[in-house]
C-alpha cells in the first residue's frame, strides 16, 4: 500500500485472475476499514482497478471482472485515465496533430532561412 496526500495505491498479485481480484477485494476492504476508522471515506466513484500483467504469457484476462468498494463494483481495466485522458484519445488526437503540421513542414523548407516566427508557429501547432 503507498498512500500520498489524498490518494491510496493498493497492489496486489496472484497465480490467476480470480486469485488476484479476491486479494485485491480483500487488501482493499482491509483499507477501507482503516480509511473510515480515520474518519474519512473512499469514493468507489473516483477509484480505479488495473490490471498489470504480461499480456504474451497470460492472454487476456476474462471480462467482467470486479473489486468491491464499499459494496459497489469497480470493474477492472487495462488503463489508467489521467486527468480524464486515455490512450484512446491520443489515437484519436494524432491524425488531427500530423494534418495540422504536415502543411507547416511543406512551408518550411520553402523559405530559405525561416526565420524565428515561423519555427514558433510551427512548435505552438506541435505542441497544441
């Protein structure tokens, strides 16, 4: 368990997935109990369970798999959001990123010696 200002890190493994979902449910009940006895409460709407596994030696783990919190299910999934961001929006923000560059890149070599403007623009599109 690592804890760090408002938030809790449990890790638990096993041998197969539902050894591990049950040590898992377990080592977070076990927290949660700690939790409350401090007063304080853990909100399954803002927890997250996730897998980390290797995925050529164990497959694919079975779908619909849970950890209690409080008496409600939090599935468990293979990402983390951070900040409300997923892998999947990244895919999805490329081809709009590489469509906006691509022109710029084009321009660029055109101008002999562009100047600092142009290499500003065309970091702030990269960056944006």
């Amino acid at each position: 368990m690592v804890c760090y200002a408002d938030d809790t890190l449990v890790l638990a493994g096993g041998r197969w997935w539902n050894e591990a979902v049950n040590l898992t449910g377990a080592a977070v009940a076990c927290v949660i109990r700690v939790i409350q006895r401090l007063g304080l409460s853990a909100s399954p709407a803002k927890s997250e369970a996730l897998w980390f596994f290797d995925h050529h030696r164990r497959g694919t783990s079975p779908p619909g798999l849970f950890v209690y919190i409080n008496g409600k299910e939090v599935p468990v999934r293979y990402q983390l959001k951070y900040l409300a961001l997923t892998p999947s929006y990244f895919e999805l923000l490329v081809p709009k990123v590489t469509a906006a560059a691509n022109p710029l890149c084009g321009l660029l070599p055109n101008i002999v010696g562009a100047g600092d403007g142009f290499r500003r623009l065309y970091e702030g599109v990269v960056r944006s």
